[in-house]
C-alpha cells in the first residue's frame, strides 16, 4: 500500500513498474483511480540487436492498443528494434533479397537478419497484446455509495447464463456482489467481457411518506459504473392523499406491448404502488407523445440501459401534486399528424376492479382526433356497468358515455380526455377488462363536409361495406394514414357497413379515396318453383354504388335454390367467354362462378363478357362474384346483360350453351381447372353449328391422363340429328381425333373416382367455317335434274298425242 500525491490513496497492485491502466476500447467505462507517480529509475544502456525494456505506464488517458503492433516502431512508441547492418552492406529500400532453394539457418547476410528481425518483432507484438489482455481482466472498479443517498448496487449473473466470468474483491472470487449505502468496494473481473456475463440493478428508496421528497430532475446515481446492462429503479412511497407527477423530456415517450422491444433498447417501466397492490401502467420506448404520468400514491419507476447506451440522463423528473382520486392520469402531446397506440393498466391482463383511469390528449384545435378500439375485453360485473367517457371541450353532452363495443368518436378537433371505468367484479367468475387502442390525428380534409347520398331503400337482402385496400385479409398497420367512411360527423370507421331498406348520407375523411374500396352482397332464392320460374333477376349493379367516387371491389350475388330446382345464368347479347390461358379476359371486370353441392364445390371458371357461351344451367346454390379491374368498369358497368331465374331440374351437374363466334377459336375447359373434376360428377357442352358453317372439333390432349379407382371415366361426343352415331371414349381409350361437326352437338365428361395423385382435366376447341360443296356432286345435282326435265317433257309429249 502506497500514497500519491495529495494524499491519495493508491493501490499497489496497479501501481506496480510496468502496470497500465485499462484500456479505453474495452466495453466499459471506468472510475478514473489517482495513481502514485512511478519512482524515476535511470533507462538501462542499449545494446545494439536488443530489445529495448518496455517504456513507462502511459497515463490513464492513454489506452494501451488492444491490437499487435507493427513489426518496427519510432522511438518512444513502446520499444525498439536495433538492426545492425552487416559490413560493408548498404541498405536502401530498394534492396531485394532472392534465393534459389533453402538456404542454411545461420547463413549470412541481410536476409537472414531482416526474417530473425520480424521473427522478434511478431513474438514481441503477441506478448504485448497478451499483456494487454491480462491488463483488461484486471481493470478495477470502485464504487462509494453514500448512506444518505439511500442507494444500493447488485451485481449479478445474467439469467440462463454459464459462469464463465467471477468477480474478484481483494483476494475473494464471487458470481453475485451487493454493495449497499455506505460501502465502498473497488472489483474486478475476471474476464474481458463482463457484459456478457453479468447484470447491474441500481435502487434508490425515496420515502416521501415520512419526510420530504427530493423532487426535480432524477440523475443516474453513481457516476462510472462498469459498462453492463443495468437497471436503475426509483422506488418511490408516498401517500394516496397525494399524487406523483413523472414529467419527461423531449423526445418523450410511447407505449409498447408486453414482449415488444424499443429500437435502441432503452425503455422505461412504471408501476403504481397503492397500498400493498402493484399495478404496471406500461412499458414504454423513446420518441413518442406521451409526456407526463400521474399517479396517485407510490411508483416504482425502472429504467432499463444496455451496456453500450450512451444516455448520462434519466430524461425524467418527479414533482408533487395533489391526489388525482384516480389511479393514473396519462398525458400525450399530438402536434402533427401521428398516430399512437395506448393500453390500459397491467395490459394483457386485467384492469384493477372498479378503478378509474384518464388518458389526456393534447391536440391543436386544427387537427382532426379519432378512436379505434382494436383488442378489447370485459369483466363480469356484479355492479355498475364497464365504460369509456369522453370529456371534449365545446360538447354539449360532456361526458359522452360509450360501450367499448360501440364505434367510438372520430373527428374530434382539438384535445379531449378519454376515461376507462371499471366495475364491481363477480367474485366467482371475474373475468378481465383489458383495452388496447389507437388515436389517430390528421388535418381536416377538404371534401369532409361533402355528403354523398347512397339509397338502398328499394334493395333487399344486400349489404355494402366500403373498407380500406386489402379488406379484411389485410390489417393496415398502425403507421399508414387512415381514411376513415362517416355515416354522420362523429361516427366514423375505417370500414362501414351499410344494409339494405334505408337511405344513408355518407361523407370521407380520406386524402386519398383511391385506397378505399366497396364489396356488395345480395341474396337471391326462391322457395316455390311455381312463382319464381317465370322470373328472370338481372345481375346488375345498383347505381347508388356506382355514383359513389369508390371503386368497386366486388359484388357477390349468391343464389340460392331448394332441392329440385336450378339455376340458370344467361348472357343474351354479351354472351360470356371463358378466360383460359389460350384465350384471356381483358376486360375491366369478370365473373367468378361457383356452384355449391351438398358433397363438394364446384369451381365453373372465371368469364367476362365478349365470348361464346349464352347460358350456364347449375343444381344447387351458386355464388357469382363481379371483380373489377381499374377505373374501366364504369363506362363498362352501363351495357351489363347478365341474368338468371329458377329452371326444373337437370340431369348434369353443369351444362353450358355456347354459340362460337364465326371469326374466331373457342376454347372450353372442364371445371376445378387445374385441380380436376370432383369425383362422378358430369358435365355437357351443347354447341350450336349455324347453317352453312361447319364445326371442327379438336382436344389439346391425346387420353384423359386419368386412372379410375372406381367407376370409369368417359367422353361422349354426339350430333342432333336423326340416325347419327355417338363417338365414346373411356379414360384408358384414346381421345378422338379432330373432327368436322355439321349439325348441333354435345360433348359430355364424366368422371370416375380417381386413384391419387391423377386429376381428370380436359381442354377442347371449336373453330367455325363454311361448307365446302364437291364438284361432283353439283355435277350428279344437275345431271338429275336434266334427266327429270327430259322424262317430264316426254311425259307431256305423249299427253297431247
């Protein structure tokens, strides 16, 4: 034991001839620790080819490098290597050194001499870094807490970690170090890495129940603690006559999740302390709104720090106020357009028993506030009922009382309060009251004023929503600007829903619409046959939809038929074409149509208008969906033909009608395309051949590609017309070859079961072209008729003789 200068007090063993400080690339900090100057000692001579002794200590603000030193260094910069020069050899930085083969180990001349002198130089550098090492493991610490700042340290391992690191007091090796108020304990570890091993908590007791708190700004207490990651905790006992106010610094502060982590690693955690019960009021990140929590009676405030987190502050302070009769009061500043999510108490878990809580939002009275609740439950009450008020300046039925299941308000200018109260609970079955929402700030929009008028008031059985892009396989994330649909200035939503039988005046608080969108649905059925045959139902879409500035996502007409009864969908002048890899849709909309047996689904295709195919016949319920494609559709919208009614029953599952266009190919394939089609079922093609045309019928496959497990799969191919004779094909049969049709016919599929991993699809063509007349035959035409004409005109002859 020694003393320094000014009666410092010095520890011998880092004072000792040669010792260094620790070095300032190691991953902490230190307490800079007054040393006892080195005694002077004259340098010993140098021999030339010697390593020099090791220069003196640096001073603590001089590092040592952590890494090896070049093989030569200056004079003054750690040691230095003395190379002789042999006689009468010149050196120059030209000078090369070439050997063909090994040369001998003691062979003369400089190039020897320049490998040995590396050789040292690289052993000298790796002894140095070594040393440099062992200085690291034994960088020391002190730590001198004060007994009246009533603070204590624990120095602990990090949870599921090995011991591979231990920390050394005096001549004692420990995993776990306390030092308590009063203590002054200088440590070190045992490893160069103790951030990997090892945790800090820093607690400091404040008692404002017995006397006077130390109010103000909160400083991170003591100074030059070892870099791990540490936790500070304030734990504050006052009375519940009084509140604490917890006051932040800008960037302030923003709430996150349970499991959730802060970009930086920083976040604060606050718990209310209320007689023996502890309540979380959240986990909380930097850069957000909220700057200023009040809390009735005690807090346990913890700031959590990585072992590499610049921050020297605690960006917070604590002032008194007077009790709030709540249990907290959350304040958030919104001054430009954002968007903030907040939790109640102890989320996910339950809200305390008939508390009460407030979130205050400061807001410009320019800007536009708006309230989504997106995860919420509720308790089991016994008495009182759980709700939310609002308290907004200027409204004239302060507090509004909201459900949580109710839309809550939108458009709210300026600031308002938002208050969660809770219940009296069944004792038996309490159940949780837990709230998770969203406040959403935004600038007026120009057109909010503009109502646009949607009359439904003629409609039955349909619904419209208009929703956000996406909807609802889609959920936006909280940051994405929010349009919002209103059905009235305070009750708006991100998705609205209207029904049938009334007229709704609707306006958008939207920057851009073109992010919204429309789905319908209308339901159509018929009960007795006997009064819905007779009835056709055009598929269209209704006008109050279509004058809306919203593009229409999807219309959905479901249609439902009893047993024995069928659907019938026709197009009469559009007709419908069949969208095929071969031959695609283009258009700006098309149709999806799917029918719906009590076994299975049966997936018809997609079409679009411009083709081929008049009329769809189907048993069961089918679902037809209109999707749009772009803006298109509202020129296209005008000259839509589609329809249906109830027909009596068929005897295939599906059939289509189609009349081919003379100027180009139709291309028809099997339902369930690719998948193939459901086992036994059985499909029908009727194609109309025009007079003086003839059909050429062609497969784009040579068999059905299938193996039955059960059953046998066929193609039937037959024309109408008297005498003609059906072409039959089985799965295990090739498929007929391309063929002219001259009269009307039917193609029909039907499937067997078929083994795994085998799918019956089948894709055919039909081309049209005009009759070809032989030669021969018009000869044979005209040789008749002038044989008739010369035995009727002897016939007459002989009459008049």
């Amino acid at each position: 034991m020694c003393r320094g200068s000014a009666g410092v007090k010095c520890n011998s063993r880092n004072n000792t001839a040669g010792a260094s400080p620790p070095s300032a690339s190691l991953p902490w900090t230190t307490t800079p620790h007054r040393r006892c100057p080195p005694t002077a000692e004259p340098a010993p001579p140098r021999r030339v080819g010697a390593v020099a002794a090791p220069a003196a200590a640096p001073s603590p603000a001089q590092p040592i490098p952590s890494h090896p030193l070049p093989a030569a260094q200056e004079e003054g910069e750690g040691f230095h290597l003395a190379r002789p020069a042999p006689p009468g050899a010149r050196w120059s930085r030209k000078l090369r050194c070439r050997r063909r083969g090994p040369a001998p180990a003691s062979a003369p001349g400089p190039c020897g001499e320049m490998a040995a002198g590396r050789a040292l130089a690289a052993l000298l550098a790796a002894l140095l870094a070594a040393s440099a090492q062992l200085l690291q493991r034994e960088a020391s610490f002190t730590i001198a807490l004060r007994t009246v700042d009533n603070v204590t340290v624990m120095i602990k391992l990090r949870p599921g970690v090995l011991v591979g690191c231990q920390i050394r007091v005096k001549n004692f090796f420990r995993s776990e170090l306390k030092i308590k108020p009063g203590d002054n304990v200088t440590f070190t570890f045992t490893c160069s890495t103790p951030e990997k091993y090892f945790i800090m908590e820093i607690q400091k007791n404040i008692d404002c129940v017995s006397g006077p708190c130390p109010f103000g700004d909160v400083h991170l207490y003591p100074p030059g603690l070892p870099r791990l990651n540490r936790t500070f905790i304030w734990d504050v006992k006052a009375s519940t006559k009084a509140g604490l106010e917890l006051k932040f610094s800008t960037p302030w502060l923003r709430q996150i999740e349970p499991g959730e982590t802060c970009p930086d690693f920083v976040s604060y955690n606050i718990n209310s302390c209320i007689d023996k019960a502890t309540v979380s009021i959240g986990t909380f990140c930097r850069n957000g709104s909220v700057s200023r929590v009040k809390l009735l009676g005690g807090v346990i405030m913890a700031l959590h720090l990585p072992w590499n987190s610049p921050l020297t502050a605690s960006g917070f302070n604590i002032a008194n106020r007077a009790s709030i009769k709540r249990l907290c009061i959350i304040e958030s500043i919104l001054k430009e357009e954002s968007s903030i999510t907040l939790m109640s108490p102890n989320y996910p878990l339950g809200f305390p028993e008939d508390e009460l809580m407030t979130w205050q939002f400061v807001i410009p009275s320019s800007m536009r506030a708006s309230v989504f609740f997106h995860n919420y439950s509720l308790s089991n009450c016994e008495r009182k009922e759980e709700r939310v008020e609002y308290y907004i300046p200027g409204s004239l039925s302060n507090p509004e009382v909201f459900k949580l299941s109710d839309s809550q308000p939108a458009n709210i200018p300026g600031s308002f309060n938002l208050s969660l109260q809770g219940c009296d609970q069944d004792a038996q079955n309490p159940g949780i009251l837990r709230l998770l929402f969203q406040v959403v700030v935004q600038h007026p929009q120009v057109d909010e004023n503009v109502t646009h008028l949607v009359d439904l008031s003629k409609e039955s059985n349909m619904t419209v929503t208009i929703h956000f892009e996406g909807w609802p396989s889609r959920i936006p994330v909280m940051s994405e600007p929010i349009c919002l649909i209103c059905k009235d200035p305070r009750t708006c939503d991100r998705v609205l829903t209207l029904v049938s039988g009334a007229v709704y005046k609707i306006s958008f608080l939207c920057k851009d619409l073109s992010r919204l969108r429309i789905t319908a649905e209308k339901g159509i059925s018929c009960v007795d046959l006997r009064w819905c045959q007779r009835k056709i139902y055009s598929l269209l879409v209704p006008k109050a939809i279509t004058q809306l500035p919203i593009q229409l996502h999807k219309f959905i007409w479901k249609l439902l038929a009893p047993d024995l009864i069928n659907i019938e969908i026709t197009s009469p002048s559009l007709k419908l074409q069949q969208h095929v890899p071969e031959q695609r849709c283009n258009t700006s909309y098309s149709y999806s149509i799917v029918g719906a047996t009590p076994e299975t689904e049966l997936n018809v295709g997609v079409f679009c208008p411009g083709g081929s195919v008049e009329k769809i016949q189907m048993r069961n319920n089918v679902t037809i969906s209109l999707k749009t494609f772009g803006k298109g559709f509202l020129n296209e919208s005008k000259h839509q033909d589609l329809k249906m009614s109830f027909v009596p029953h068929i005897k295939d599952e599906c059939s289509f009608t189609v009349s081919p266009d003379p100027k180009a190919k139709v291309y028809l394939q099997t339902p369930n395309w690719p998948y193939g089609l459901p086992p036994y079922v059985s499909i029908s093609w009727y194609v109309v051949v025009p007079n003086k045309q003839v059909a050429r019928l062609g497969f784009s496959k040579d068999r059905m590609g299938i193996a039955c497990e059960t059953g046998r799969a066929y193609v039937n191919i037959k024309e109408e017309t008297a005498g003609a004779e059906e072409t039959v094909r089985r799965e295990d049969e090739p498929l007929p070859e391309p063929r002219n049709m001259y009269h009307d016919f039917w193609v029909n599929v039907s499937n067997c079961k078929p083994v795994d991993k085998t799918q019956l699809t089948l894709q055919f063509r039909v081309t049209l072209a005009d009759k070809q007349i032989d030669l021969g035959v018009i000869l044979a035409v005209v040789a008749g008729a002038g044989v008739l004409a010369a035995i009727g005109l002897t016939v007459c002859c002989v009459k008049k003789k």
